[in-house]
C-alpha cells in the first residue's frame, strides 16, 4: 500500500521541480537585466542626441613617457559637429595648450607659438577633432549603445544624487573613433555613471589608447543644454 502510494508523490515531486526549473530557464533573468540596462544607455544616447549644446570634457591624468597624445579637451559644442574650447596636447615630453575652434571639417588653434587661429591637423598630434566627438552619428555618444557584456556595477553618491555604474566592454574599432591611435584589435573596458532620468553624468575608458603605452584611462564628462550655440570659422 505503501508502495503504491510513494510512486505518485514522488512523480509529482519531479514535476514541480521539473516546473520549477523550466520556468526559471523561461524568464531569462540575465538577459532581461542586460536588457534593461542598455536600455538604460540608449535614453542617456537619446538625450544627448537631442540637446542643443553639449559641454563635453575628455581628460586623462597623465600619459605615459614618450607618448604624444590627448591629455584634455573641454569646451561646449553642437552636432552640426562643432566646438570651441581648449585642448591640451602631450608632444616631445612637455603639454601644449591650445584655444581651439573646430567646425566644418577644419580645426583651428590658437597657443603662444600660433597668436592667430590657424588651421591644424589633430592627427598628427594623435588627438581627435572635437567636433567629431560631438557627431550624434559617429561622435562620443555612440559607445553607450556600442559597449558589450554590460553588467551594474553598484552605486555611488555625487552630492545629492546616487548614480548607478554600468559596465562593459568597448571594440577597439569604436574607441579609435575618439582617440585615433586607439589600438582597433584590442578590447577596452567602460563604466557608465547614470542618475535616476538615465542621464550620463560620466563615463571611464580604459585601455592601449597609445602605441607601446600600456593602459590609459579617460573620463568623459557630459552636460546638456536647450540653449543653443552659435560657433563660427575665425
């Protein structure tokens, strides 16, 4: 009696289990998180896609010895691309500053060594235009939507506001689009700082920007304004 009795119990006990399982397999928990969070990085894309004006700044601390390259970029700009500011260059092992205005496919500075603006080619100092970077097509605001294997990475406080970290991982063919030099066969790291409306407060690469240079870490900063601006060729 026993017997007959335990077959079905225990029949049924697999199907709940067996239940159970399927339906955990069936909700896709990872791939909905991974979801929500790209989902996350194409409203902050969106909107500043959508602003009239954007401050950007693009800095690193340091670049390693013997590396020509970008230390800073800040300036505001627009996405018809263009942009005014200063920039600050690494070349022959002492940091060049420069006022530049870039717009219209042409950059332009101004330093002690050039009193007026002249026209430059950023790549020769392995700088990217900034204009570029602030193309809603081909400029900064494309990794958000370009980085893998994202994941949440906590939080964290920037005065009042907690701001939730997403990270991943950027192509080194998407990275070359802001730092030309970027190694493209290489993979780069990013974390994405975003406040509760999915703005982007900031955002860290790291990775071979340079040539026999190791790893080097930018922050990006982005700011958004419905106040447009008017930047012309000097």
């Amino acid at each position: 009696m026993r017997t007959r009795l335990l077959f079905p119990a225990l029949l049924t006990a697999g199907l709940l289990i067996s239940g159970c399982t399927g339906s955990s397999d069936g909700d896709g928990g990872g791939k909905d998180d991974t979801a929500a969070l790209a989902d996350r990085l194409a409203t902050a894309k969106k909107t500043l896609d959508g602003a009239e004006t954007i401050t950007i700044s693009l800095a690193t601390k340091s670049l390693p010895d013997g590396i020509t390259g970008l230390l800073s970029a800040k300036g505001k700009g627009n996405h018809s691309p263009a942009f005014t500011g200063k920039v600050t260059v690494i070349t022959g092992g002492a940091s060049l500053g420069a006022d530049v205005i870039a717009t219209g496919g042409t950059v332009y500075a101004k330093t002690g060594f050039l009193p007026e603006f002249t026209p430059i080619d950023p790549a020769s100092l392995k700088a990217p235009d900034p204009a570029l970077l602030l193309s809603a097509d081909e400029g900064i605001t494309q990794i958000l939507v370009e980085t893998e294997d994202l994941a949440e990475d906590g939080q964290t406080r920037d005065g009042k506001d907690v701001l939730t970290a997403i990270k991943g991982t950027l192509a080194g063919t998407i990275v070359q689009k802001i730092i030309p030099s970027a190694d493209p066969d290489e993979t780069f790291t990013a974390t994405y700082r975003l406040d509760d409306d999915d703005a982007l407060r900031d955002a860290t690469l790291t990775g071979p920007f340079y040539p026999g240079g190791g790893n080097v870490t930018y922050t990006v900063t982005l700011a958004t304004s419905d106040t447009p601006v008017t930047i012309e060729a000097p």
